[in-house]
C-alpha cells in the first residue's frame, strides 16, 4: 500500500488562529506554511505529515497504544468499584456490630440519604 504525504500546513494554522490570521505563505526553505496573525505575531507549521506516523487501525480508530491506556483505566476503574462494592456490604454485613444502623438514625432525612 503506498502511501502518499498530506498537505497540513494551512489546515493546523486555521484551526489552531482562525480569523485571527491576517496572511498565510509557503516556505520552501523548511517546507512549513506562516502565518502572520492580527497582533503581530508569527505562527508556523509543518506542511507534511510523514508516513512513518502511528495511523489508526481498523474502524474504531485507536491505535496500540490507545487501546492498551483504555485497558488499563478501564481495569483500574473496574478495580475501585469492586472494592467500593465491597466496602458497602461489608459495613451491610457488620453494621449491626460497629453501631452503624445507630449513627444512620441521627443523619436527618434531608440530607438526601
């Protein structure tokens, strides 16, 4: 599969200034696309995304490494809820002996619990 460089350079400067850009050039020399901004300022940027880049794979768009950071959060979370979960039935089961069923009598009705 042959790949094929993009032209970027106009694209990252607009969605990065908008109509904040006053005028927009070429330079062959870095092979970057400048812009001249409303205050006086200069921005640049690369007008070549190379092909050696990470690109997605297959339809859901994530890349190895995105799929690999979601497992971990998504274990992690999974993690916490159990123990959480498990927390709860254990002040259930043993709140008769800790006195927990006598302080959640004192906790007024309007304090949403």
């Amino acid at each position: 599969m042959l790949r094929t460089r993009q032209r970027v350079g106009h694209d990252i400067l607009l969605a990065r200034h908008g109509n904040t850009i006053t005028s927009m050039r070429f330079d062959r020399r870095t092979n970057s696309v400048v812009a001249l901004l409303d205050d006086g300022r200069v921005d640049r940027a690369p007008n070549l995304i190379s092909p050696d880049m990470p690109q997605p794979v297959g339809i859901t768009g994530l890349t190895a490494d995105d799929r690999k950071l979601l497992g971990i959060m998504t274990g992690t979370f999974a993690g916490l809820g159990a123990l959480m979960v498990g927390g709860v039935l254990a002040m259930v089961q043993f709140g008769q002996q800790l006195g927990l069923t006598e302080a959640a009598a004192y906790i007024p009705q309007s304090a949403g619990f």
